[in-house]
C-alpha cells in the first residue's frame, strides 16, 4: 500500500461493528466537531506501546468536541489475537475513551491507505482531513517520547489554527493484509519499515 489520503480530502464513509455491540458510519459521529480515525489492533508492541498517550489526548480534547475512533482492520489469518472477540476482551479490561471497530473485510482500511498500526487521521467539521500520520514520536516506548504530533495537530486545530505539521510518518506495525505472509518476520522486529 502506497496510497494514503491527502491532505483536504474527505473522510471516506463506513459501517462497521464495534466492540460495544452497535454498528457504525461516518454519520454515527456527526456531533463531533473533529473526528480521528485511526488504524489500531490487539497486538502491536507500538500499538500497546502508546495507548496510554492517546488515552491522555482523546480525554484531554474531549471538551473541545472531538471523538476518537479505533479500527482494527488486520487479518486474523496471519493475527489471531486481532479477532473480534479479543477486540471485545481488550475493550473490557483497558475502557478506551474511543469507538473500537472491526474492518473485517479490509475495505475501510485500504479507503483511507492505512500504513500502520497506529495511523492517525484528522478530520475537521466539515471531515476534510488536517492531520494524518504518527500520534508521537516513539510509540513503542512512549516514556522516551520527544514530541506528540497528535496533541500538537488537535491544539492548533482545536483553537482555530491551520495545522503547522500536516504530515507525518506513521510509526508502527505493517497494517497485517489477507494473504500476507509473515513467517519470514522476526517476531521482535514486527516489520517496521520507515
């Protein structure tokens, strides 16, 4: 996958089942005044790494109308622990302050040209894109983080300023695609590739 959204354009619509047992589409979240999308799973030591930093960012801009929503789109084929039930089970322990979807079929993902795990995308009211690319700077080991393009993007944003940094390198696990092999990969290594 080479193609990602650019930057202005529109969220690409979807429907899709949560963790909570609802299904959802763009218009789901349509009080919301900005709307991140980003591409997550179970498993991913940058993933796992981070999500205390984006728990801090999705409750810190809560106030200012933004919703966080989480779409696990890797294969099962090649991660069992990114299935739907496990979904369900990390929701249960860990009560994210964002949606966690299921993209079984993969199509949402490639709409958007998801990268990684994490990818983050920024929406603006009208869901035009502002912001797409990593939350922070070192994801699997936030402790030594030097910078958070995330919280950056949505302070501007949230306070009417263009995004100074628009776009950014996602950090992160190879989204995991139907029919990928991954034998090859040495298990630590979980194929970054900048």
């Amino acid at each position: 996958m080479s193609f990602t959204l650019q930057i202005g354009q529109q969220a690409p619509d979807f429907s899709l089942p949560a963790t909570d047992g609802r299904t959802y589409s763009l218009a789901d979240f349509a009080d919301a005044e900005t709307l991140v999308v980003f591409f997550t799973c179970n498993h991913c030591p940058y993933v796992v790494g981070s999500d205390e930093i984006t728990r801090e960012t999705a409750n810190k801009f809560a106030d200012r109308g933004v919703k966080f929503v989480g779409i696990n789109s890797n294969s099962v084929g090649t991660k069992p622990l990114d299935s739907f039930e496990h979904m369900v089970e990390r929701m249960e322990e860990q009560r994210f302050p964002w949606t966690y979807l299921r993209d079984e079929s993969q199509a949402v993902a490639k709409s958007y040209g998801a990268l990684r795990t994490p990818h983050f995308y920024v929406f603006d009211r009208d869901r035009k894109l502002v912001y797409t690319g990593r939350g922070i700077d070192n994801p699997r080991e936030s402790g030594k983080m030097t910078v958070n393009d995330l919280d950056n993007a949505l302070t501007e944003h949230t306070n009417g300023l263009p995004v100074t940094v628009q776009l950014t390198n996602p950090i992160g696990c190879n989204v995991k695609w139907d029919g990928q092999e991954e034998h090859w990969m040495p298990v630590e290594a979980c194929d970054l590739v900048l």
